[in-house]
C-alpha cells in the first residue's frame, strides 16, 4: 500500500474513533425543505415535605412542536421556527390519593381561546451546530406563555464534546458540564451559579432566609446527526432556614422525542442576512433574552387597607404582643399596606386609637414601601410624638430584615438638627448604626444616604464631648460594623474614656477582620502595657485574643497572667479558657488548648485552683437538625463577693450561621462601698451605679441606667412602682423573602417567606440594704409565627403549597445573691413556661373556572422546663428557697 495513503486511511480512522468516542456533534443540523415533529410532555409536581399534609398538586402538559430550518448562512447558523400545537394539560383529580400515592383519572384543563392561539405563534431561534445564540418572539405576549416557549426551546440548548461552559436558557445564564459518550449526552447544570433579571429579595441575616438545594440534569440522544430525544430532569428542596421540615419539593420533567418519519416541510428563505428572513416572516418578532421572565401573581384574595378603613370602628385589635393571633395581623397588616396608596396609610395612621398606634407605625416600617414611608415621614412630629412612640419607629428600622436607602433617608432627616429628648436621640443613633451595616452588607454602601448616615456617626464622635455621646456612637459603630472604623475604635479602646464599649464593639467583628494590629492592641490593654485598665476592659480583651484565632503565646500568656491577677478576676478567666476544651470542635482555641494542656507546668493544681464565686458556662437549650441554640451566662464578682457583671447569652447557630438572639448585660459597681467594704489598694472608688445594656438580632439597644448615685437609688427604692423595666416590648419583621425560581420547563415557581415576632421583654433589679441581697430577673414572653409558601404559575394552572407555624414562649432567667453570708451565695432559675405550637399545610388550586382547597394541621404543647445549668448551683437554690419558706 502506498505509504502516503496508508497515513490518510489511519489518519481517517482516528479522526472517525474520536468523533464517535467524544460524540462529536459539529455537523448537527436540520435540513432544508424537512419538517420536524417531537412529541412535548411537561410534568411538575410541588410537595410539601412534612408529614402530615395534603397532598400536593402536579401538572401534565403534552403538545406537538413542529420545527423547520428557514435559512442558513455560509458559517453553518440556522434560523430555526419553532412551533407549539395541539397543547393539552392535565391536573391531578380532586379526593384522597390512594395507599400507594396514585389517584384516580387525571382531570383535563379547559385551555381558553386566547391561549390556545398565542400557544400556536412561532418563535424563532438563531441556531449553530445545538447552541441557541439567539431567541426572536412577540414582547407582547403573555409573559406565562412566553416563557413556556422558551423551555421548549430550552431543550435544544447543547454542546458537542464533553467540558464546562456557561449557557443561557429558561433558568438563566448558568454553568453547565457536559458528558458525552457514543450517542448520548448529559448536560448538568449549576443552578445555583444561574444569573438571571433581578426580581424579589431576602433578608440580610441568612439565618433567617430560605435553603435552597436544586438538582438538574438533561439527556440528549443524537443520531446520524440528527437530535432524536431529550429528557431534563430537575428538582428543588426549598424551606426556611431554621425550620426544614417545613419545606416543599419541586420536581419537573420535560421530555422531547422525534415522531418519525421527518416530513416535506416549507422550502428555505433566501435573504442576505438573519434580520432580512426574519423581517419577511408574519408578525413583529423582536430580539428577547432566553431567560425567563419574572411573573407576579396579582392577589384576588388578599386584605385591602381601604376595606378595612371602612369596617374599621369594628375591627379594634388587642394588642398582646405576646400572642400568636397579634403576630399574624401584623403580617396582615404588612401585605396590606404594601399595595396601599400614601393618602390611605395616613389616614389609617390619623384615626387608630392611641394604643393601637405603635403597632400601626411598626408595620408601616416593615412594609418599607414608598407609600408607607412617605405616610410616615408626613405623619411622625419628632417635636411632639411622644417618646415612646418615636422609639418604636427609631427600633422598627433599626431591626428592618431588609432596610433600604429610603429607610435610611427617612431616619436621618427625622434626627437631623432637631433638640430631641436624650432616649430619642440615642435610639435615633444606633439605628443609624444598624442601617448602614445592614444596607452595607446588601453591598449598598455606596448609597449617598449611606454616607450621610457614616459622617453623622463618625462626625458626632469627634464632636462628643460628654462620655455618654461617645458611648452611644460608639455603640452605633458596633452595630455598622464597618472594617474602615476599625482604627477609631482601636483608638478609642486604647486611650478613650469609653475602653469597654469600644472593645465591646471590636467583638461585634468576625474574625478575618481581627488583625494583627487589632490583636496587638487587645495584648496592651490586657497586659496594661501604657496605662491601667479596669478589669471588665482587660477581660474583654482577652476574650477577643482567646475568640479569634489565638496563637499559642497568646494562650500561655494569659494564663500566667490569670496567676498574678485578683481571686475573682483570674477565677473569671480561667474558666473562660477552660470552657473553649468544652466546646465543640468550630472554638478557635480549642485544639491549642488542648496542646497547651499537655505541658504539667502549666495543667497543674496551682494554675486551675481558684477559689472565686465567678462563673462562666454555656450550654445547648434545643438541638434540631436544622438549629442548635445555645445559653451562656457569665458572672463577675468583685472580691467582696459583689456582682459586678453578669451577661446571659442565647444564640442560634444554623447552617454554619450565628445569631446573638438576645444577649443581656447587667453591670452593678460601687456596691462594696455602700456596705462598708473597703476598696482595693490604687483604685478609685468607683460610683453608685447599675444598668443594663442588650444586643437582639445582633442590633445593640441602647443602655438602660436602673440608678446611678446613692441618691438615685434611695429615691427609686422609695419611689418605685414595683413594675419592671421593659427593654424591648413590639413586634418585629424577622423574615422577608421573595425568590422565584425559573424551571427549565419555562414555567416558575415563586417562594415566599414572611415571620413575624411578637416580643415583651422586661428586667428587674431589686437591691434590698437591709436584707443584703440583690435579685435581678429577665422575662422573656414572645411569639412567632411563619407563613412559608411556594407558588407555581402557568398559563393554565396556578397552584399554592402553604406552610403556616406559631408558636408562643416565656422564659424567665432570674438570679438571687445572698451578701449576709460568707461565701456570697448565688442562685441562677433558667425557667421556660410551657409551649404551645401549632402547624396548618395548605394546597390550593386554580384552572380556569374551577379551584379547589386541602387543608391538614397538627398542634400540641411542649411542656415546660427548667434549665439544670450546674449541680453546684442547684445546691446553692436548694438551700436559698428553703431559708425563704
């Protein structure tokens, strides 16, 4: 054989072994004069995942898609037409399913006149060798069929050789990874990676957003050149965050096949360019982008603020925050006022009753609309109001799920140059505070109304010249948590006269934000390396050292230094670093501690043996697959046995998320003087004084002072109600999340998350000089209440799955010192009255003249508890209540 010839053949051969071996595709095309007809089905089903509950709903749909090639250029792209007929959908029977999940016959969908005719207009597509480059249709249409078009044309979206690329179709642009072997290719698709037109929004704080996990994955079969069938397959687990057994799941399938033989179709077009053939064809079809476009349901059902104006004389509300039932109409309330005009928000704000009021203005904050906010700005007097009512407004933004610009706008120009009482003004601050990090995290901080709300913090400060401003703005930049402020609160941890709130705001930080320069700073004020620091400050600052990625050194030294330092102090600390060997693996000093361990120098009797009342613990309260909440309580005494400071913590941890849900501090000083007791050598006496500061939902309230000076606190003792003090008392929009997912098939599904909480918490501190003991006591009492939903549209069936849960709390923490005695005692209650909770799932179905409605539910009391926090303490109540009786 000739040599030159025997190297083609070979050559051939290998280029014929690769083709078929990568499924080379490069000469998939449709001919001309050929008509191609595939039978199209669609399948969906939405349902929920917990049990029990009704039955879901699916969807059947199957229709002919005819598809001829028009035109074809020198380079290989087609202009393909693509045609839907003979559409017919089916929906699942009404009644029970049967034990093994089936129902009867499948029950037809009347498809009106006006669909059944757009469903019959061509698109087309600009088409090379399986890759759609472009999507020509009517921008009039229907937006539901529409998008159904471009699921089918979805379907002919295809690479020829294995690899990743990114591809846009119904879902969006999104990354896919084909792979290919003989005739058959497998498309997988990223969808979390899709980018589509922005539509919805969530809340900043992911704990409180949804789970999202979706699957997708589509099969083509190709044949002598020719796509002969497909079949996507794709699936969705969506739920809220915290609560996953309350989810739903969608399932969807599309299946393409080729009716054989193909047949005698229109002869191509001749023209010199795309836009000449398509210019030529019968209708207006303009450029669209394959991505699905967002659809929104409009509510036939929901509440309408004008209908409720006029029944209004009737509808008076309790207003127990507490309860369910006043949960649910705030999100009531929210829905209603964001569909509602300005004029009829100010009227509804102008004619509530006076004790209603708080509540109307809290709603009107989290429905953030343009119209409630305008209704607002026109209606709060900032002059007048009376404080409450202006704090309430001040704490409603301060806790927005979602804050916007306007938001920000509104508050700042409410604050802006006016004489307000103190309680207002430093609200009006840390909600500043909390709004520029919130917008900052939503990746707004370039907003100009951010960078007005930046200076008014930063600004202030430099102008303080009281210690009590530079606290509160120091507070408002904790709650911002910007990194660029780092170096003002360094400063003023350092050399200010506010150190603890400084360093309390530098904790607020996550780790990569901790630097080396921060640590350095936190090693000089613990060490007191310039000057003298009180003990609380160089506390905090180790536990920013011990908290953030210590270094051994780190850890080594503060326990030397824990040797030389006060019983109750060193007590205090070391328990501190011996809590990280307890806690779970995610503690950052966990495993140096456990080495440091190893050395008999430093784990001996002599370092671990103090013998301080002092305290430090946490604990889990719920664990559950999705939630693991936790309760921490920190106690320091000063050397007279005097409660210096205590701080109960209860945080949420979810999906490698944290939340300080409620984190309390109380801070009692110069009670050792009051009693007769002398203070330590080279300290001030330090003033009469206790208060109470709090951080909820990572937002830190403003501080409370329950007395300051003996005075005060002769006057309050004499004059007191006897009522406790209310921290926090309103109801709050904690989940606010829309996302519409977009099937491959076309059609969407929308999800909304709406959770409401209803708070009243309140604080006591009661200090008795002859009795010499001190009672402190934080209640708790609360609701929530979650409304979760997924809705499917398409243009012949729209289909709700509904999840409703509320539960009610009260939990009470108190704490009793006993000073007559020696050692102080102390006793710590961690009470929780019993829970009722209840759970509704809903499906709900429409089809052209016909709707349906299932209903299931559960519902049951969770008794009530209380907290064994250690056996030590629990000897110390025994014995306390006893002397009582």
């Amino acid at each position: 054989m000739n040599p030159q010839a025997f190297s083609g053949y070979v050559c051939l051969l290998c280029f014929s072994f690769l083709s078929t071996a990568k499924g080379d595709l490069q000469l998939l095309s449709f001919q001309p004069g050929t008509l191609y007809r595939y039978r199209y089905s669609l399948d969906i089903q939405l349902d929920h995942t917990s049990t029990p509950s009704p039955p879901g709903t699916w969807l059947r749909a199957e229709a002919l898609v005819q598809l001829h090639r028009l035109w074809r250029d020198q380079g290989g792209e087609e202009l393909l037409q693509v045609q839907i007929h003979d559409l017919k959908a089916q929906q699942e029977p009404e009644g029970e399913r049967s034990q093994d999940g089936t129902g009867g016959p499948p029950a037809e969908i009347a498809l009106s006149r006006e669909a059944r005719a757009e469903l019959q207009q061509p698109v087309f597509i600009s088409w090379s060798s399986g890759k759609v480059k472009a999507f020509y249709g009517d921008e009039g249409e229907s937006i539901l069929i529409s998008n159904l078009k471009r699921g089918v044309v979805s379907l002919l979206q295809l690479q020829p050789h294995a690899g990743t690329a990114v591809e846009e179709d119904a879902s969006g642009s999104c990354q896919v990874t084909y792979a290919v072997s003989n005739r058959s290719t497998t498309k997988t698709k990223d969808l979390l990676s899709c980018t589509k037109p922005k539509s919805g929004f969530a809340s900043v704080n992911k704990i409180f957003g949804v789970e999202w996990q979706p699957t997708s994955k589509s099969q083509y079969m190709v044949k002598d050149n020719l796509l002969h069938s497909v079949l996507a397959e794709e699936s969705h687990v969506v739920s809220p965050a915290l609560r996953s057994s309350i989810g739903i799941k969608i399932s969807s399938r599309q299946r393409l096949q080729l009716l054989s033989p193909p047949m005698p179709g229109p002869a191509e077009v001749a023209g010199q360019s795309l836009e000449d053939v398509l210019a030529g064809t019968e209708g207006r079809h303009q450029p669209l982008g394959m991505a699905s476009l967002p659809f929104r349901r409009v509510c036939t059902r929901c509440p309408s603020l004008r209908a409720y104006l006029k029944a209004f004389d009737s509808q008076r509300l309790k207003m127990d925050t507490s309860k369910a039932a006043t949960t649910w109409q705030f999100q009531r309330f929210i829905q209603m006022l964001r569909s509602t005009k300005k004029r009829d928000v100010l009227q509804l704000l102008r004619r509530v009753p006076e004790e209603m009021l708080p509540f109307v203005v809290e709603a009107a904050v989290a429905a953030q609309s343009v119209a409630s906010l305008a209704a607002l700005s026109d209606f709060l007097d900032f002059g007048k109001e009376p404080k409450s009512l202006l704090e309430k407004f001040l704490y409603a933004a301060a806790f927005s799920p979602r804050p916007s610009g306007e938001l920000l706008h509104l508050v700042l120009d409410k604050l802006d140059g006016k004489q307000l009482a103190p309680e207002v003004w430093e609200t009006g601050i840390v909600a500043v505070g909390s709004l520029v990090g919130k917008l900052c995290q939503q990746k707004l901080c370039g907003l100009q109304e951010v960078e007005r709300g930046v200076e008014t913090i930063l600004g202030g400060l430099r102008g303080a010249k009281e210690e009590s401003e530079v606290v509160i703005y120091l507070l408002a930049l904790g709650n911002a948590v910007l990194p660029e402020t780092i170096p003002i609160l360094l400063d003023h941890a350092e050399e200010g006269p506010a150190t603890a709130m400084a360093i309390s705001a530098l904790r607020r930080f996550p780790a990569r934000h901790i630097s080396g320069k921060v640590k350095r700073a936190m090693r000089r004020i613990f060490h007191e390396k310039r000057k003298s620091y009180e003990k609380t400050c160089r506390l905090a600052a180790a536990e920013i050292l011990l908290d953030n990625e210590p270094s051994p050194m780190d850890v080594i030294n503060i326990l030397l230094a824990a040797n030389e330092m006060e019983t109750e102090t060193a007590t205090f600390l070391l328990l501190k670093v011996r809590n990280s060997l307890r806690a779970d693996h995610h503690h950052p000093a966990r495993k140096i501690m456990r080495d440091i361990m190893k050395d008999p120098r430093i784990n001996n009797y002599n370092f671990f043996s103090k013998a301080g009342i002092s305290s430090s613990f946490s604990g889990p309260l719920t664990v559950t697959q999705d939630l693991l909440s936790t309760f921490g309580l920190d106690l320091l005494f000063l050397e007279g046995g005097f409660l210096r400071k205590s701080v109960s913590d209860f945080s949420l941890l979810s999906h490698g998320r944290q939340l300080h849900a409620a984190q309390v501090t109380i801070e009692a000083q110069g009670m050792e003087s009051m009693l007769g007791e002398n203070v330590l050598e080279g300290e001030e006496e330090p003033e009469l004084m206790a208060g109470m500061s709090a951080i909820f939902f990572d937002v830190q309230l403003r501080p409370i002072v329950f007395f300051q000076g003996y005075t005060d606190l002769m006057a309050k003792v004499l004059l007191s109600s006897g009522e406790p003090t209310s921290v926090v008392k309103g109801n709050l929009l904690l989940m606010d999340h829309h996302q519409v997912i977009p099937l491959q098939s076309g059609l969407q599904v929308a999800i909304k998350l709406q959770g409401g909480l209803g708070l009243d918490i309140s604080a006591d501190m009661d200090v008795s000089i002859w009795e010499q003991e001190l009672k402190t006591s934080i209640n708790t009492r609360g609701s929530l209440a979650i409304d979760f939903q997924a809705e499917l549209d398409a243009p012949f069936l729209q289909a709700t799955l509904r999840s409703q849960t509320e539960v009610e709390t009260s939990i009470h923490f108190d704490t009793m010192l006993k000073f007559s005695s020696t050692p102080v005692l102390m006793c710590l209650q961690l009470r929780e009255e019993q829970v009722p909770y209840r759970e509704i799932f809903t499906v709900s179905k429409s089809a052209g003249n016909e709707s349906s409605t299932a209903r299931k539910g559960r519902k049951g009391t969770v008794p009530g508890r209380e907290f064994a926090l250690h056996r030590a303490n629990s000897k110390v109540c025994s014995l306390l209540m006893t002397a009582e009786e």
